[in-house]
C-alpha cells in the first residue's frame, strides 16, 4: 500500500536528518513529497502500521484518522497524535485492534503519554521499551 495523498508523518514526525522538527512540515512536502523517487533511504524506508496493512479501511490513514501509528515491534505499536485536531473518531477502535491482535499500544499528545498494555502487562514494562 502506499501514502495516497497523506502526508501527516512529513509533519508530525521529527526527520533529525534534514533538521526537520516534529510539528514543522519538511521543506520537501508540497502535496506530497517532492523528492519522493531520491529521497534519502532514511526517509522512504519509514513505514507507518496504514501503510503496511492490506485491504484497511481509509479512515484509518493517519491524515483521515489523526494518528500514525509504528508498529516498533511484534507486540508493540506507538501513536503519535497529530495535536491540532479535536476529533479521533477511529483512534480508539485502532488502539482496541491492535491489543486484540496481541499488541500494547502507547500513545502520545502534546508530550501528554497514554498507554493501553495487554492484560497482565504493565505500564512501565511497556514504556521501558519505547526507545
């Protein structure tokens, strides 16, 4: 699957790289990314949960949905929620979906750090992972 039109991760998301901070737009984003064919593999090798998924409903981009969520690992998937919305209408049923597919969920708004473990797992033991 690719980005369609979504672009949320050229802005909410830090590229350290190209001294882009999170919540500043990359300099390369205009409707989509400019140097999409060259860009640096840094870049085009990042991979939101959307992206990797098939057949996923579209309110679940992260520019419909107001969320990019990164699978960090097997059972690990962090949410970085775009601030300068009001509404996540499907947040919630994504959160729900990943733990019943096995996944703890942590989420982060405005620095503000919410998690949502599996059953029996803690919060820290979750937060100790996050790199």
């Amino acid at each position: 699957m690719n980005c369609g039109e979504c672009t949320l991760c050229c802005t909410l998301l830090p590229v350290d790289w190209m001294d882009s901070p999170a919540g500043e737009t990359c300099q390369y984003c205009d409707n989509g990314c400019t140097i999409q064919d060259t860009k640096d593999d840094r870049c085009r090798e990042f991979q939101c949960a959307y992206s990797q998924m098939e057949q996923v409903n579209i309110a679940l981009r992260p520019d419909k949905c107001g969320v990019i969520f990164e699978k960090l690992d097997g059972d690990l998937v962090f949410g970085t929620v775009d601030p300068d919305r009001d509404e996540y209408p499907h947040m919630m049923g994504q959160v729900n979906n990943f733990n019943r597919s096995g996944a703890n969920v942590v989420l982060v708004k405005n620095g503000i750090t919410s998690v949502y473990p599996l059953d029996g797992v803690s919060n820290e033991s979750v937060l100790a992972r996050i790199k």
